[in-house]
C-alpha cells in the first residue's frame, strides 16, 4: 500500500509557488503526492512534471468541487462546467499517470438543502447523466474516477457507502468507484470495516483521515479494524492524509473548518505518516 499526503494539508490553492511541499513529502518518507486542482491556471503542469519525477513520488489528483463545479445543479451552465472540470482533471491524471481522480463528483461541497423527493431524483439523474459523460473520457483515457461520500454537513447528496455503490452500480462501469474518506466514514458508517468488505473491488482510493480530521492515530477511529478490512478485501491502492492546514476561505466555509487542526502542517504530516506506515506497513 503506498502512502500518501495531499496538498491541502499544506496550501490551498495550490499553485506553482508552493511545488516545496512536493520535497517535504518526498523528504518525511511519502510515496504519493495528491494534488489537489483547484485552479488548474496558478500551477505549470511541466514544472511539476519534473518536480515529482526527479523525487521519485507518484501522484494522485484529486478534485475541489466549489458551487459552480456542480454536475447536479439545476443551472444547466454549472452541470456543464462541472462535467468539463471532471474531464480536465481526468486528463490531467493521465498526464501524471495517477490511475484516479477522486473526490465528491456529483455535487458542490457546502451543498446542504432541504428539497422535494422530485427534485432529489431530477438532480440525481442530471450526476448520473453527467457521469456517464465523464466514465466515457476515463474509458478513454484508462483513469478511475473516485467518488466519494461526504457527511452529512458537507452535502445533501451521497453522505454514505451504500448511497456510493447504488451510483456505481446503476452506471457500471470499472472506470467508476468508490474513495472512503475515514473522517466523513466515521460520521455516516456503523462499522467502517463492515463498510469497506462491502465495498470490496468497488473501492479504489482511500484518504486515511482521523475522526476529526486531525493528525491520523491521535484520535478513536479503529484503525486497526480499517486496515484489517482493507487485508481482507486485497486493497492495494494508495492510503492519503487528506486535511486542511490553510484552507482558502472558500475550502474552510465548505468543509467546516474554523480551527486549526494540528500544531502544524508539518507535524501532522510527520506524525501522521510515522502511524500510517507503523499501523499499515509493520
Ligand atoms: C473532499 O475530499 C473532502 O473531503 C471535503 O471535506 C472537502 O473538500
């Protein structure tokens, strides 16, 4: 299992000015950066093509899904840009050969309403539409798009597993499955081992984050359960530290995060990566 560490934990966005956190991952020991896309314009792709393969760490892309990146929004102009948002990302992970590109794809974090049962299904069709759209570039391009369910807190649409493998079943595709995010898992799951056997080859990407989102192995999750459960259904992707140490006021509003988390961005990426390897690896 590789280990990895996003850039969220350090910057947001992130941008060309902050490709330094590539060589403090690469320096505590990680196997995989995660960049997360935000403004695809603020980072030269070239340079940092050069950066992770001159350190040897792999990359994983993932998605920031702000209100106007919203495959199921009723503006037909925002499910269009969602989709197209969808489908640079999915070709810039194959540019980085990332085999995903995960994150909440059917909606905008922060997108918490109450709607009517008709237009709960008008919105779920527009995701499926618009997934099935983008399942067709991942073909295409050999990439997995990851979704993932957020909490409850986060978004009105897919807060749990059995929400996750409903989608990915009706659209049944391999180039669509499941990210767990263990932060959100722990709000929404009875048993998150239980949950990842249920999922087995459905899931495709894992963001090992503590209960509440702070340094991984200072907080209650049964992470000793997690990884047995991930033994048990043969995972062997990537475990990513995916949390906020300066979120844009945008990220902190969306995800809830109005604190910071750890001492340091530094710290928690040091401390976190010696417990994941320590419970993973040993
Ligand atoms: C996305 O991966 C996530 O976990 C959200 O809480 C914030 O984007």
């Amino acid at each position: 299992m590789y280990i990895g560490i996003s850039t969220f934990v350090w910057v947001s966005p992130f941008s060309t000015a902050s490709f330094d956190v590539l060589h403090k991952a690469k320096a505590i020991g990680y196997d995989v950066i995660e960049i997360a896309v935000e403004d695809r314009d603020l980072i030269d792709w070239v340079v940092l093509k050069k950066v992770s393969r001159e350190l040897g760490l792999r990359v994983t892309v993932s998605g920031a899904f702000g209100m106007d990146r919203d495959i199921s929004s009723d503006r037909p102009e925002i499910r269009a840009n969602g989709l197209s948002y969808i489908i640079d990302c999915l070709e810039i992970a194959n540019d980085f050969e990332s085999p995903v590109f995960g994150g909440p794809l059917y909606s905008a974090v922060g997108k918490t309403r109450l709607v009517s049962a008709e237009q709960k299904a008008q919105e779920r069709q527009w995701c499926l539409d618009n997934l099935h759209e983008a399942i067709k570039r991942a073909e295409e391009l050999g990439v997995t798009l990851a979704l993932e369910p957020l909490n409850r807190f986060e978004t009105d649409m897919v807060n749990t597993v059995d929400q996750a493998i409903a989608i990915v079943d009706e659209l049944n595709s391999p180039y669509l499955k499941v990210l767990l995010d263990t932060f959100h898992n722990n709000i929404e799951e009875k048993d998150i081992p239980a949950s990842i056997v249920k999922l087995g080859d459905r899931l495709v990407h894992v963001q090992a984050n503590e209960n509440d989102r702070g340094t991984p192995g200072t907080g209650h999750l049964d992470w000793i359960g997690i990884r047995d459960a991930l033994r048990t259904i043969g995972y062997e992707g990537s475990l990513v530290i995916e949390t906020f140490g300066a979120p844009s006021k945008e990220l902190a509003r969306a995800a809830s995060i109005w604190r910071p988390l750890a001492n340091s961005a530094d710290e928690l990426a040091v401390e976190g990566f010696e417990f994941l390897k320590k419970t993973f690896r040993e």
